[in-house]
C-alpha cells in the first residue's frame, strides 16, 4: 500500500498544453516527455456498493500491459487528492484475487453474493504526457497533462487536466508548482478526480 499525493488541476480551455514550453524555475526537467494512451475501466455494482463502502476498483491497459488499482476515497482539500491506493502490474486483464484480498476490497471477495455482481460501471479513455521533476532538496515530482474523455455507456465528459503527483519528498512542493503553472496557464485546482467524474455521469443516468 502507498499513499498517493497529488494534486489535480483543470485546464479552463480546450486549447491543448505544449509541455516544452512550459517553465519551471525551481526544478530540474529529469526525464524527456512520455505520451501513452491509457484506457480504464472502473468496476462496481449497480448499486454502487464499492463507492458507497469510499473505495474504488479500477482495471488499466496501457500498451499491453495491465494494471489493478484500489484506491480508498482518502482526503481531498484545494485540488489535493490523499489517499491509499494498492497497485499491481499483470499479464491479462484477469483479476489477481490474492492481491485484492490485501486491500479494503478482502470482505467484499469473501461475500461472493455481492462480489458476483461486480461489473465495469464506466471507463477513461486518454492521452496522457509526463515529465519528471527533481528538485535540489531531492523532491520527485511527476507532471502528468491529460487529455481524453470519461465515457458512461452513452454520456461523455471531457478529461483536460494536470496532475501532480508527488513520487518522493515534501508535499508543500505539490502546492508551489501548482501555483508556478497557474501563473502560466489558465489552470483551477480540482476537488474532482476522474473517478467522482464516472460517477457523477453514471448517476445522472438514474
């Protein structure tokens, strides 16, 4: 289990970002800009059990590989998302129950009446762009521009966004480079993270 820490901010336009041209006066760029196409799936009930129990079942397919991530709904204050989150690399998009059955979702496999009726709810479907970041103080930022949609059987809702997600260090760097790329970009930190996106489609569907 780790403790993710990022913080999420909203681009309030259309126009796609040019990371390159980006500045960032108290980091060092450590890595050349990644792009990948990331498609996820988020699984519950219809009910919507698993949300209403605060923690979240997602599948990942970036390429060929396959990624199951658990994440509790944690703390979220001014765009800074904190919570615990469980994540695993495998070779089909087949579920590892073992690895499941370490995390919050344990009781929930064990109660095959409700753990029967998990199924896809919604997906993401985006383009996302990283850079890593390095500060002198060894902070280790990763900057992640994505741009894609959210997608709840026939309602979209587009996905324009930077994350920063905090690899090593001190948080309080989250919030400077926030407020370093505000002052570049029309940019609104965000309570929201894609997840309560596919939700809050899903629920307008009711």
């Amino acid at each position: 289990m780790l403790l993710e820490q990022e913080l999420k901010l909203v681009v309030n336009s259309d126009t796609p970002i040019d990371l390159s041209l980006l500045i960032f006066p108290n980091q060092i760029i450590d890595s050349n800009i990644v792009t990948m196409h990331l498609v996820s799936t988020y699984f519950d009930t219809s009910e919507l059990h698993l949300v209403s129990q605060g923690v979240g079942l997602r599948m990942r397919k970036s390429d060929d590989v396959w990624m199951q991530t658990v994440k509790t709904s944690g703390d979220v204050k001014d765009g800074l998302h904190q919570r615990e989150e469980w994540e695993h690399t495998l070779d089909t998009a087949e579920w590892d129950l073992a690895k499941l059955k370490q995390t919050p979702l344990a009781k929930i496999i064990e109660n095959l009446v409700i753990w029967s009726k998990i199924g896809p709810v919604f997906t993401t479907d985006f383009e996302r762009k990283t850079l890593q970041l390095r500060l002198d103080d060894g902070t280790q930022i990763e900057l992640a521009y994505d741009r894609g949609n959210v997608i709840a059987g026939n309602l979209t809702q587009p996905i324009h966004e930077i994350e920063l997600e905090l690899k090593s260090g001190k948080v309080e760097h989250l919030i400077l480079l926030a407020n370093e790329l505000q002052h570049q970009l029309s940019l609104s930190p965000s309570d929201i993270s894609k997840a309560k996106m596919g939700y809050k489609l899903l629920m307008s569907r009711k």
